[in-house]
C-alpha cells in the first residue's frame, strides 16, 4: 500500500484534475472509504460528505447493492452499444420506468453519462425540432446568470458562471443570458432577440452550483407562462434536483410545472457509475418519430444506454423508492435550514438559503478574512468535506444522513462560521 506521501506526490506528477491549479491541490484529500453520509480518507482520517459529493451520492456512500448490480450486469453483458437497431434489457426497462416517474407528457428517455451530455443533448433536440418545424432559424438557447450546466463546449456557452469562460473561447454561438429570477427579463429579451430565434430557456429548478439560489414562489409559473407565448421550449436542468433531492421526485414539481425537456445525470445512479439523460415531451418525441427515414436524429454517444450503468440506476432506484427518501429529504431539509438560520444573526453572514436539502451559507468577505474559502478549508480540518462558490459555503448532505449527523455537519459548520469571523 503506497503511503500518502506517495500517493500525493504521483498524483502531482501524473493526475489532472478538474477546475484545475496545482495551488489549490497542495495537500489533497485522498478519499479511501465511505459509509452513509461518512467518508474516510487514506489517512484514518473520518469526514461528513457536506455536499454528497457533488450534489450526487443521494442514497449515502458504500451501498453493496450496487456494487453487486454492476457485478452481475458486467458478468452479464458488460457493454454493448445501444445505437438504432440494437438495445439492452436494463437500458429498455429503465427508460419505462423513467416515464413512470417522470411528469405527465414526458415519456421518452434518451441516456447520457453524465449532465453536460444532457443539457448538450436537450440544446441540439431543441434546435432539431424547430428546425424540423420549418424554423432553423429559431436555434438561440438563453440561460440565466448564475446558472450552470457542465463544461463541455455547448454546456460551458449555457452556463454563465464567469469563471468558466476565460481562455476556452470562442464560446458556441447562439447563446445569452437573462437574470435568474426575473421572468419579465425573460420576455423582454424574447422580444427583443425575436422569438422566431429562440428555441428554449434552460434552468435549474434551484441553481446549485451558482450558489444555491432558489427561486421566488411564483417564478417558474411566469417562466412556463412566457415560454407557451413566445413559442419557446422550456428545458428543466434537473442534474441536481431530479431524484428527490428538494423532497419531491423533480424539482420543478415544486411549483408544479411541467418542462419540455428534463435533463438528469448524479442522482439516477447516486454517483455509483455515470449516467443521465433528456426526458421528451410527447410532442418533441412524436416529431423525432414521425420522420421520413432520410431524416435521422443524428444525435449519439458510444456510451448512451451502457446496461451496466443502467443496471446500477434501478438498483439505486429500488433504495430510493424502498427507504422513502424523496420523503426523507422532505422530512429532514427543515431541520437543515432551521439549525442554519442561526446564522442569520451573524454579523458575517449576509444571507442563509436554500430549499429542500440543499443550503447556502453567503458570507460577508469583509467580516470573514478569507470568506467562504478559508471557512471550506477549516472545515476540512474539522471533519466536514463540501465546497463554495464564492462567498458562498454550499451545504446539499446525502438523503440517508442520520439525524445525529446533521447535527453535527449544522453544529461544525455554524462553529466554523462563527469562529473564523473578525472579532
Ligand atoms: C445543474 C447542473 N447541470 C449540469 C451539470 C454538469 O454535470 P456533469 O459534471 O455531469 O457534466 C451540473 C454539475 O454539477 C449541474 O449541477
């Protein structure tokens, strides 16, 4: 077994990693093991998984389950590709399912291996269906400030996080966006872009990522509203809150509104393989289905459909559904965001937030030197693995996390605060 000594120095010679500065990876965390909501790491040393992960390991680390699904689909049939013409049991039946769990109307998957391929995926249908529809012209995709998407080059245009642009430039073409949480912006812009050159609006139902920033009550109501007008798709980013993480199945059931596309990855497999995908309206399927052969959706990944993949995620479905946690989130979150409003009394602290399990804690810079970066690297001192965005500590804990847990993320988390505040 190579010592962390050792390990640290091979990964910095030979590992780059994501969001990358050798700065920022001085001395990493090197994880070896995890239970529940507990992560260890190759030092003995034991962590509260804050963020479950990325926002992702939903039903708590070292699930055997899924360890043994994957097993026994790989000695199976470990691959095969899923392009038109061939297909795999677990890849067929977990679509069905999917459409089960999906709103109304919604009712054909196409799989991906992760978020950015989802929101690629959704951009490029978006665009196919107008195009089909006579209106090639009608392509522009707006996303919103503070939204984020992934990285590829599609996703990384949609998201509008700055810090994700410099240097990768040029960005794809066709791409804008409007404040977050302002549907009048929303139609102002329609109109003044033209909608015969908009094709969908793409948001998280709470932007993660951004800093976790959830939306005013009326707000996608007004969204669904402007899009139905101006003709224009509305596209769900569900990466983060599909799968139960607000305490309801989707995100956007919240306020009960009903997208043309969903777009999922993290929590359909919790983490254990990668995999999302696009949900389709009925409309948007019919469209693709109704074609003349000529007219192909020429759209593909090698890795759409892998059954392994597949298997893991009715595995991880079989947990979610058999321990309740959709209700669980719904259960535990309002204990999360009343032991963390206390915080909201701290001259340090310019805004506690969130919705169901997920919550932000955005810092006042000039009362915390550091801001929310020192706070993220002292509670890795004290046991609590999570990240930020800004001035911003995210907090977003698996669904399974004890009770005596959370206490205990809230009360480190609330103690770091406070002790890392100028006096
Ligand atoms: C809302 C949202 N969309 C898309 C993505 C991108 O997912 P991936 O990193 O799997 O490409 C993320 C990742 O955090 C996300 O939070």
């Amino acid at each position: 077994m190579l010592s962390y000594e050792e390990l640290t120095d091979l990964d910095h010679q030979f590992l780059l990693h994501p969001q990358h500065h050798p700065s920022d990876h001085v001395e990493p965390i090197i994880f070896a093991r995890g239970e529940g909501a507990i992560l260890w790491d190759v030092r003995g040393r034991r962590y509260i998984d804050g963020l479950a992960c990325l926002w992702n390991v939903n039903v708590g680390h070292g699930r055997r389950e899924l360890a043994a699904a994957a097993a026994r689909q790989m000695e199976e049939l470990a691959f095969v590709n899923s392009y038109v013409g061939s297909s795999n049991v677990p890849a067929i039946t977990l679509a069905e399912r999917v459409a089960k769990l999906a709103p109304p109307g919604l009712n054909t998957t196409f799989f991906t291996t992760g978020g950015a391929e989802s929101n690629d995926t959704a951009f490029k249908t978006a665009r196919f269906y107008w195009s089909i529809k006579g209106q090639p012209e009608k392509a522009k995709i707006i996303g919103r400030v503070n939204g984020y998407h992934g990285v590829s080059i599609g996703a990384t245009s949609a998201t509008h996080l700055p810090v994700f642009h410099p240097r990768f430039g040029p960005l794809a073409p066709g791409f804008l966006h409007v404040p977050a949480m302002d549907p009048d912006a929303l139609e102002e812009t329609i109109q003044r872009e033209g909608p015969e050159t908009v094709a969908a609006v793409v948001a998280e139902p709470v932007q993660g990522a951004g800093g976790v920033y959830p939306p005013p009550a009326d707000y996608f109501a007004r969204v669904r509203e402007v899009c139905d007008h101006y003709e224009v798709l509305l596209i769900a980013d569900e990466v983060i809150t599909g799968f139960g993480r607000l305490g309801t199945f989707w995100g956007l059931q919240q306020w009960d509104v009903t997208p043309d596309i969903i777009s999922f990855a993290k929590g359909i497999t919790s983490g254990y393989m990668p995999l999302g995908g696009v949900i389709l309206s009925d409309t948007i399927r019919s469209l693709i289905y109704e074609q003349p052969p000529e007219i192909k959706w020429m759209h593909a990944f090698t890795y759409s459909a892998h059954p392994a993949c597949c298997a893991v995620a009715h595995a991880n479905l079989d947990i979610i559904e058999r321990e309740g946690l959709v209700e669980r989130a719904a259960r535990l979150a309002p204990r999360l965001h009343t032991r963390l409003g206390v915080l909201r009394d701290e001259p340090s602290v310019k805004e506690v937030r969130g919705l169901g399990m997920m919550a932000g804690i955005e810092l006042r810079p000039d009362r915390v030197p550091g801001s929310a970066g020192a706070v993220i690297a002292e509670l890795k001192r004290r046991g609590v693995f999570t990240r930020h965005r800004l001035d911003t500590i995210c907090l977003s804990p698996t669904l399974v996390i004890k009770e005596e847990e959370l206490e205990e993320l809230c009360d480190v988390v609330i103690q770091t605060v406070r002790d890392l505040a100028t006096k």
